[in-house]
C-alpha cells in the first residue's frame, strides 16, 4: 500500500473525525468516514479519545451552572475585538512579514529578483572602475581649496598622531644563542 496515499487520506479525514466525535458531522458525509475509521487504526484511536474528551465535555456542560461573565472581562473582550478591526500599523518588522508572504509562494516574483540581480552584476562587471587621488579630485573640482584644505588636515592629524604614540621600546642586548642557530649560521655565510 503507498504510505503517502494512505497520509493524504487520513489527513482528509481528520476535521471530520473530530466533528463526528462532537456529534456535529452532517449524516451524509458520515458513511465514507465510518468506512476510513472501519480500515484504520491511528484514525480509529483518535478518534476514540476525541469521542471521549467530547462526552466528558458534554457531561460538564450538563452538570456545572453556566458561568455568566463579568462586566470587566465583557470589556476586555470587546477592547480585543476593536483592537483586531482597527487598521494595523506598518512597521519594518510587518512590512517584511507582508513582503514574505507575498513572494515566498510566488515563483514569478522569485524570477523577477533573480532577473534583477543579474543584470545588477552584469553591469557592475560592464563598468570600469576609476579611482581617483586627491589630488585629481581637487583639480577637477570646483571647490578644490575646499579638498586641499581636507588632504591638508589629514596630514596633520596623522603627524600629530604620530607624534603622541608612545615611544618604542629600548631594544635589549642580544641574548647568546643556541648552538644549534649558530652552527646555522656559519655555515649560511
């Protein structure tokens, strides 16, 4: 028997299992489903314990005194029932969720940003690139003062810079070597 089959039609049948466990299951779609249940265990069992937690239930539902709700959760209700109708505002993170539904299911919108991609690094390989120096940047410019004067104070504040680093280190007297580094060495020169 090919398993997916027999998934694809339990999964067929699982809101009518548990709308026959309720009682609520219309007779004419009650033959087909008695036959499934006839045939299959795990349908069966889920069955039965949906059957069993909806007697339980009903069996409440019988006993208990109906519980009337008070005045502050009616308004806590109708406060989350206005709240859902009102418009929602848009956010990043909602506007990258729409975004998501919108082109995960979409194979033609994958295209399309495929298709964009490309000829975005199409062109970026077609055009050369050209750098240019400060110093060309300030002869073509038409505020070139204003570029020399930037190349001007970088020079000085790299120098400042330099002159605040701290000294180096005094060298230390060179330490005997190993024998092994100066047979090396003798026979290098």
């Amino acid at each position: 028997m090919n398993m997916r089959r027999l998934l694809n039609c339990c999964r067929e049948h699982r809101e009518n299992i548990s709308l026959l466990a309720s009682g609520v299951l219309p007779e004419a779609e009650q033959a087909p489903l008695c036959e499934h249940l006839a045939h299959c265990a795990p349908c069966r069992q889920s069955y039965e314990e949906m059957a069993k937690l909806s007697g339980e239930l009903q069996q409440w539902e019988r006993t208990e005194p109906p519980v009337e709700p008070g005045a502050a959760f009616s308004a806590r209700w109708m406060r989350s029932i206005h709240a859902v109708e009102a418009p929602r505002r848009t956010g990043l993170a909602a506007l990258t969720s729409r975004c998501g539904e919108w082109l995960w299911p979409s194979p033609l919108a994958w295209g399309a940003l495929a298709a964009v991609w490309v000829c975005l690094l199409l062109l970026q390989w077609a055009t050369p690139v050209s750098r240019t120096t400060a110093s060309e940047l300030a002869r073509s410019s038409s505020s070139g003062h204003i570029s020399i004067t930037v190349a001007q104070r970088q020079l000085e504040l790299s120098s400042l810079l330099d002159s605040l680093a701290p000294p180096p280190p005094p060298s230390r007297p060179d330490s005997p070597r190993p024998h092994s580094l100066r047979r090396v060495e003798s026979v290098n020169t």
